[in-house]
C-alpha cells in the first residue's frame, strides 16, 4: 500500500508544480497540452486543487477528497474547451 501513496505524493506533486507555472507563468509546462488548453490560467487552478485532492486523500474523509477533485477535473476541461480571452469568433 505504501507504494500506491507514494506515487499519489509524486503525482500531487508534479501537478501542484504545473499548476502552479501555469498560474504564475500564463503558459504550460507539458507541450502536449499547449493546443488544448485555451485558458492556462484555469487550467492551473483546477490543477492545482487535484494536487490538493491527491495530497490530502489520506487523510481526510471522501467528502472533501472527492469534491476537490471533481472541482479540479471541472475547471481542468472548462480551461480546453471555449474559446480563450480576447478571441474573436470565427
């Protein structure tokens, strides 16, 4: 089992890294994800609160573990879907 939140610490932490640059930065740090994303602010934000969810699994009950990242995975895909600030429509 030890193993299992091992590589949840690990992935919290890479995405409360990208999270965060993206937030900071306005731009990406996975290059797969630079076409998707139109907005890297919300996208930093969302996951940033996945991180958040992933780090704190452990130790608090599943109603605050669940909604968080639900909350992350929401604001994840409304950052690649629409259309980015200041875009005119095609």
């Amino acid at each position: 089992m030890s193993v299992f939140w091992t590589v949840t610490a690990v992935m919290a932490v890479a995405l409360g890294a990208a999270g965060a640059s993206a937030l900071a930065t306005g731009r990406l740090l996975f290059p797969w994800l630079r076409r998707s994303v139109r907005r890297p602010g919300v996208w930093g934000a969302g996951a940033l609160l996945m991180a958040a969810s992933l780090a704190v699994g452990r130790w608090v009950s599943p109603g605050i573990h669940i909604p968080l990242m639900l909350g992350g995975l929401v604001l994840v895909l409304l950052a690649q879907t629409g259309r980015a600030r200041g875009a005119s429509p095609e």
